[in-house]
C-alpha cells in the first residue's frame, strides 16, 4: 500500500480511543466483549457465528422469553402511525386513514 502515489498525501489525526464501557454504560460486561469480538477488522480474527452462540452473554441473565412477554413500543412516540382520534371516527374511517398513511409511507420509501 506504501507504493501507491498518493499515500503521502494523506493523513489521519490520531484519537484516544473511547472506553466501551462510557460507550455503552448499560451494558454488561459480556455484551461489551462479545461486540468487540465482532467488530475486528480482519475476518479471519472476528469471532464465528457459532462460537458467538455460545457466548458467555448469550446466556446472561434474563434468559430469553416469549414475544408476548415483551414490553410493547409506544407506536405513536416516533410517529410510525398518525394519530387518530379514535372515538370520533368510524372505523372505515380510520382504515382510510392508515391506508392513506402507509401508502404514502410506502411512496416516499420507494423513492429513496
């Protein structure tokens, strides 16, 4: 790479890395281990999908549960459904609505 024309002309500024724990406060140990064993650069040294498998954070607590346990997303905190007064409108009324809203939707990302 040293023998390429321009290789002098350009240069990094070097910067202290950030710890990954300020990074990722909430994050346990192990979360912090297994994601810098995926992000190494060269492949051949980045950690296999079944060694990360078996990943001591894979089995932290709290195990995995059924999506119904989950915690259900405010859907209109990040408007990715209009609010809709509900009591007002009929219920074919607001089924034109969201189909209104995700046709555009589909519109605008189909156009990008």
């Amino acid at each position: 790479m040293t023998e390429l024309p321009d290789y002098n002309k350009i240069s990094f500024p070097e910067y202290k890395a950030v710890p990954w724990e300020k990074l990722f406060p909430d994050s346990t140990d192990a979360a912090r281990k297994l994601l810098k064993e995926f992000l190494v650069y060269p492949s051949d040294k980045r950690i296999k999908a079944k060694q990360a498998l078996l990943h001591e954070y894979i089995f932290e607590y709290p195990a995995p549960c059924c999506e119904c346990d989950l915690p259900k997303p405010n859907i209109n905190k990040h408007g990715f459904l209009p609010n809709i007064p509900s009591p007002k409108l009929k219920i074919s009324d607001k089924i034109d609505t969201i189909t209104n809203y995700l046709t555009a939707l589909h519109f605008s990302a189909s156009n990008t």
